[in-house]
C-alpha cells in the first residue's frame, strides 16, 4: 500500500517505513489579540496571528532478511535529518507543499523483526503552497489589471518591472495596499530634474570608442584586449614582464565630472593555485592623470586569495581606501549563494564631495549581494579632480599561468548633480531601471541593490486575497513586468 507520505525533502518514502497514521490540525495554533479598555465591557478585537502547524506519523519499520530495524533506523535518519526546514508532501494532496522539519528525537520500540515509533513535523510556517504562478504585467494605463489567487487564503508575490521612462514617483497598488516611491510631484510647482545621471554606459560589445590604455600600476601595457559581443577579455597572450602585464583600453567620458559613481562588472574565476591575474579599473582627469582606481587581483600563486583593492588618488601617493580579501561576507550575515571567490560582480568607487565610498558586490540571478563596504573621507581636500575617462586593464604577472577567466563585461558612471531648487525633483527611476519587490520577505531591489530611501512611509507591502485582485500603477511607465507567486492554503 502506498505510503500516506509520499515525500519528505524530495525524497519518496522510504519501502521499508510503514505509515500507519497522520494526525493534523484542521487550522493550525493561532492567537487572537484584543485590548482590554477601561469601562468598557468586553474587550477589542485586534487581530488572529496563526502560530506553527504540525503533523505527526504513526510509523512502523519492518525489516527484510539480513537487515535489523537499527540498521533501517540509521537509514531513516538520514531521510529525517536537516538542517532548515524541508519540502512535505502528502499523497491525498500532492498539489500541496508543506515545509517541515523533524521535532526533537524519534524513540522507536523494536519487537523482534519489527519497530513503532511516531515523528512529528513542524511547519513554522503553516501554509501550504501550490505551484508557483506568473503573470506578466505591463498596464498600457492606470486601469487595474486582474490577478487570480486560487489558494483559500492570502499570498505574496514577487514583482518586477522594467522603467520604460524617468518618472519623479511612481506607486503601485491592490485592493488594499500601497507601495509609493518618491514624492507627491505637482506639475503646477514641481520641476523634474536628473540629479543622478548615467553619463557612461557600455555593455563592452564594441571596440568602439576605445582606445589604446596608457601606463598602468607595477606593470607594462601588454597584448591587446577584444570584444566577444559581450564582454573584453585578453586576445591571446598577455605579453611578457616581470611584473603584471596584459592589455589595457581606454575611453572618453561625455564631459568631466566632480561627483560620481564608476561601476564595473567583472568575472574572475581560479582553476588551480599557481594561476594569477588582476582586473583594474582606473579613473583619469582631463590629462589622463590617474585619480583614482577599483581593482580585484590575485597575486598568491600558493593560494586562493583574490582582494578588492581601491585607491583615491594614483596609487604611489594616493590613499589606499580598501585592499582586502574577498572569501566571505564582511557585512552581510546570511552567505551568499556562490562562492565568492570565484567572483561575477560589481567593484564600485563612490565620489560626492570629500567622501570616498568603495564597494563589491556579488551578483546571482540580478541580485548583489555586498561582501564590503568601505569609507574615507578626504579632509585636506587631497584629491579632487574631475573624472574625464576610464581605462581598463587585464592582466597576468611575471612567468606565472593566468587565470583562465577574466573579463569586463559592463561599466556604468553616473553623474551626481547638487539638488538646485528646493522646487526640483529628482527621478526616482529612470529608463531602464529595474524594481523588484518580494512581498513576503519585504525585500525591495533597484537594479539588484536594496532600494528603501524612496519608500514612502505609509507605504504597505501588496497581499492577494482569495478570488480576483485588481493591481494598477500609477503611471503605466513600466515594461516586461512580471507578478509571481505561490497560491497558499490553511
């Protein structure tokens, strides 16, 4: 007979686990909150939170020849045993996915040839999910646009749209909730301004508009650098040196700029120890005199060791902001998932005013992930010179074998402009941007990054009630908008 589990963590009940049983609760825990108020008789209703759900197994091992129920044991400890909560399912509902973990220790009474025991399964989340469902959403007006949750009770989507237009404000909205960015932005006194933008932007498909690199840091200009269509890599050999040699290009800004962000997306992955190689980035004024740099190198041919490294400033009298290794998570606390070493991400070196800000970010599936963040403050007013062009370099070092992936595959530089008129507003998106918002962990992204600053404060995260839910926009301003989510039952 078919087991009454039909999965715990992926996996198919094990043959030799009888179940016998499943107790479960209709609803699970819940708590109702009210508030007493003086001379008043009986109390307010506030609201119901539901607390954990669990489902125990009356369970029976029956053993086969050779095998004892301590051996069959072990086994289903193995099945049992992990360390977050796992996917449950039943087989009168296999639609439905539980999450649940083991509770405490499963005592089994063996009899001869045969063991009872009982496991209990604790979802701390309650629900159950269904399959994950997608619409997409791209409104052509402010008219709602209607999404269906099938599931007896509230879920939570994931959004994501693209900006099609710089817009001052923008809001997006249920039947009941309301998530706003910016400012009320009045025609009639307001004037739109882009205080931050974009000035650079090359996605490294062309040659175009590169030219030949100048000098670079404890090494020679070697070799030449090529487009594949979609990032720079070296064009064969990194030529010859003693030190770091390689290829380097560079290119014109559209005017220089005093206040800026420079951000390079890079790719660096170590097969073995012995290899060695260094990605740079290097800021330059109007003279191609060097005023700054990001950088991300390994050097040690004993070791894994790559370091993120930024200089205000060229580097024989700049300040070194930050030159540290990169193996885990200095800010965040939970891991990325990645090894991080093995690096696809963001080098960022932030200028406005006297403050320096250096950054690098790990980037899996549109997200970055910060693994450090560090700044300086120029008092003496040191190095202030308006960034005019970028140059690029790859390289290896000496007679050692080069790390076989390295690439440049975007840069951006934005422009920070001081905020003229206190009638001025600035966009809080602009073309191409993309906004994602997770509504069941409160997460909001703008280009991959935590984006909270222009989050209106009476600002509620968007729920779907059971039935049609009517979503609608502000200003149809997005596009290749997506809604998902998972229909949830109690």
């Amino acid at each position: 007979m078919a087991s009454i589990i039909q999965s715990y963590a992926g996996v198919t009940t094990p043959a030799f686990l009888i179940v016998e049983r499943v107790s479960f609760q209709v609803l699970p825990q819940s708590q109702i909150k009210t508030l007493n108020t003086p001379f008043k008789s009986g109390e307010y209703y506030i609201n119901k939170e539901y607390g954990v759900r669990t489902f125990t197994a009356d369970v029976a091992i029956k053993t086969s020849s050779g095998q004892s129920v301590m051996d069959y044991a072990d086994d289903l400890a193995e099945w049992l045993h992990h360390e977050e909560p796992m996917e449950l399912i039943f087989r009168d509902k296999p639609s439905i996915t539980y999450y649940a973990q083991v509770d405490n220790s499963i005592d089994i009474q063996k009899f001869g040839n045969s063991g009872r025991g009982q496991i209990t399964f604790v979802c701390y989340d309650p629900h159950g999910y269904g399959a994950e469902r997608t619409f997409a959403f791209s409104p052509l007006n402010t008219d709602p646009i209607n999404i269906t949750n099938g599931g007896n009770t509230k879920a939570h989507p994931v959004m994501s749209m693209e900006f099609a237009k710089n817009v001052t404000d923008f809001a997006i909205m249920s039947d009941n909730n309301m998530l706003y960015f910016g400012e009320p932005f009045d025609q009639s006194i307001h004037t739109p301004a882009d205080l931050n933008p974009r000035i650079f932007n090359d996605n490294m498909s062309t040659l175009t508009g590169w030219t030949a690199g100048v000098t670079v840091d404890d090494g020679v200009v070697a070799g030449t650098l090529y487009s594949t269509g979609q990032t720079f890599k070296q064009n064969g050999s990194y030529g010859t040196g003693t030190k770091w040699h390689g290829g380097s290009l560079m290119k014109s800004l559209p005017r220089e700029v005093q206040d800026f962000t420079v951000e390079v997306l890079v790719n660096m992955g170590k097969a073995t120890n012995n290899m060695l190689g260094r990605i740079e980035c290097y800021l330059l004024d109007v003279n191609l005199n060097k005023i700054g740099k990001i950088a991300y190198q390994d050097a040690s041919s004993t070791i894994y060791n790559p370091t993120f490294k930024a200089v205000a400033g060229p580097q024989a009298t700049g300040k070194v902001i930050v030159n540290s290794p990169e193996g885990y998570l200095r800010i965040n606390k939970k891991k990325a998932p990645i090894n991080v070493r093995d690096i696809y991400g963001w080098l960022k070196l932030t200028r406005k005013g006297k403050k320096y800000t250096a950054s690098i970010y790990a980037e899996v599936n549109g997200k970055r992930y910060l693994l450090n963040e560090v700044s300086w403050t120029d008092t003496k007013n040191l190095y202030n010179k308006k960034l005019a062009s970028i140059q690029i370099h790859i390289s290896a070092h000496g007679n050692s074998p080069a790390i076989g992936t390295m690439s440049i595959n975007h840069i951006n530089v934005f422009e920070h402009l001081p905020k003229p008129t206190v009638d001025t507003k600035d966009y809080v998106f602009r073309t191409g941007d993309i906004l994602t918002i997770d509504n069941a962990t409160g997460e909001i992204l703008k280009n991959g990054e935590a984006f909270y600053e222009d989050l209106y404060p009476t600002s509620s995260f968007i729920s779907l009630d059971k039935g049609v839910n009517g979503i609608s926009v502000s200003d149809p301003a997005i596009i290749n908008g997506t809604i998902i989510f998972k229909e949830r039952w109690l």
